[in-house]
C-alpha cells in the first residue's frame, strides 16, 4: 500500500497519546519503540491500516477523525477513526 506522506498515527500509551508522522516511522529509535511498547513491524502495519480506514470513510462524517491505535490485553494492535486519542 502506498502510504500518504502527512499521515499520522495516535499511538495510546500509559503516559497519554503520542502522534508519530510517517516519515518518522524509520528514525524512532528502538528506546523509543520499545517505550511505546510496539515494534517497527507492528507500527508499519499500525500505518497501512490506519490508511486503509483513512481511505474507506473519506466520503463519510468520519473523515475528519484521527487515526487512534492501541493494543489490547491480549497484545494485539487496533486501529480506530476517533475524535481524539486521548
């Protein structure tokens, strides 16, 4: 999937959201993956999915919402058109 440039993510984490851009997606170091509690593989899949829904509701009410992911009691990730991730 080709990825928007500007997209962004809300990853939810202890300490509140944190927003990472695309182009960041490679110079975050692994201190920094490890503290979000997520690897690279998982955040590039945290990106294509997060445009996929971008993509889906374009047309909809929802457009405007951020992209939101966060990961359940099970470790899995999810993403989520939401007004605020915080």
């Amino acid at each position: 999937m080709a990825i928007i440039p500007n997209l962004f993510v809300d990853i939810s984490t202890d300490d509140g959201a944190v927003t990472i851009m695309w182009h960041q997606l490679e110079t975050l170091t692994d201190g920094e993956l490890e503290h979000l509690r997520i690897s690279r593989e998982q955040l590039r899949w945290v990106f294509d999915e997060s445009e996929r829904l971008k993509k889906e509701q374009e047309n909809m009410p929802a457009a405007g919402r951020v992209p939101c992911a966060y990961k359940t009691l099970d470790g899995e990730w999810h993403v989520e058109l939401v007004e605020s991730c915080n």
